[in-house]
C-alpha cells in the first residue's frame, strides 16, 4: 500500500510539474548569458515595463500555459526584465526596445537574433520562438541577408513578414520588392 501511495504521489507531481508555464530566472544577465552557453540555448527575455497592460496580460494568461512553457523551457533560457529598473534600461538601450512588451531573443554571446512585441496568444507566441530558433527566419539574420544583397523571395517574404511584426515601417517597401518577384500577386 505504501509503494502504491508512493507512485500516485510521484505521478502527481510529474503531472503538476509537466503542466507549468515559463520558468524563468532570476539570475542577473551575465549570468543568465553564461547559462545559455553552458546549456547550448538561445536566451528569451520578456523585456516588459510594471505599468504596461499588454505585458500583465501575458504574464497572466499566456506565460502560464503548458504548451507555451514546454516550448520555451525546452528551447530557450528564459528572463523576465523590467526595462525600467536594474539592467533593463542599459538592456533596453541596446536591444533598441521602444515598445511593451517586446520579446528578444538573444545568442548567449549577447547578440540579438530575434525581436517580436505585443501581446500574442499560446499559438502565435509558440510561433515566434519556432522562428527565433529557425536561422532561415531570425529577424537579425534576415537584415543581414538583405544588406549583403540577398533579393530572394524567400528572403523578402521572412523579412517582411518579421518587420511588420516588430512594427518596423520597411516591411512595406520589403513586401513591394517581393511582390515584384510574383507573377501571379492570386498565389
């Protein structure tokens, strides 16, 4: 009888612990830099402010969903950073955040792969990540692809695909220049 009481206690907790959310650090970020080394991961950083709706709202309902925290936790080292106070505003500063919430992705040397903001639902969010771990679609790698030259469709399409989501206005003139490679706009 113990044994068994043993194992529905043990089942239990995997069940509790496999259904959290985010798990996110509390470690400062040279720290957290040099845990995403350590585990080969991109770092995800909720870079949000105390005052923004948008950002409360995330922290409410999507960074606690289990499908979200599966994803992220398995992928990224994860940080939740106010941009007003400690190192957020030096972070800020860098990352070029202007906007609440904004998610960044970043290589643990410090470099910025990957830039999202606003509030998305578990599906969209879970989508962003997909993309921030998907060289062919890292904002950064996208931008660099384009100022060596790169005029794919491919190329154009993920870049403005990424700069419309981060509200960056050159998806416009991105989307005219891969409207040109179609010749059928239907498709």
């Amino acid at each position: 009888m113990k044994n068994i009481i043993i194992t529905f206690t043990l089942m239990i907790t995997a069940v509790v612990l496999s259904a959290q959310g985010i798990s996110f650090s509390k470690s400062n970020w040279s720290d957290i830099l040099a845990q995403a080394k350590a585990e080969n991961k991109i770092v995800f950083v909720d870079a949000y402010t105390t005052w923004c709706g948008p950002c409360k709202k995330m922290s409410r309902e999507i960074f606690p969903n289990a499908k979200v925290g599966e994803f992220y936790n398995a992928n990224f080292v994860n940080a939740k950073i106010d941009m007003e106070r400690g190192e957020g505003p030096q972070l800020a500063t860098k990352y070029e955040v202007s906007a609440y919430p904004t998610y960044l992705f970043v290589s643990p040397d410090g470099e910025l792969l990957h830039k999202n903001m606003g509030y998305l639902p578990p599906s969209k969010f879970i989508a962003v990540g997909q993309a921030a771990v998907d060289p062919k679609r890292q904002s950064a790698k996208l931008a660099m692809r384009f100022a060596s030259g790169d005029r794919s469709p491919e190329l154009l399409r993920n870049y403005a695909m990424a700069s419309w989501e981060n509200n960056d206005r050159k998806y416009v003139m991105l989307a005219l220049k891969y409207m040109d490679t179609q010749k059928d706009w239907g498709t």
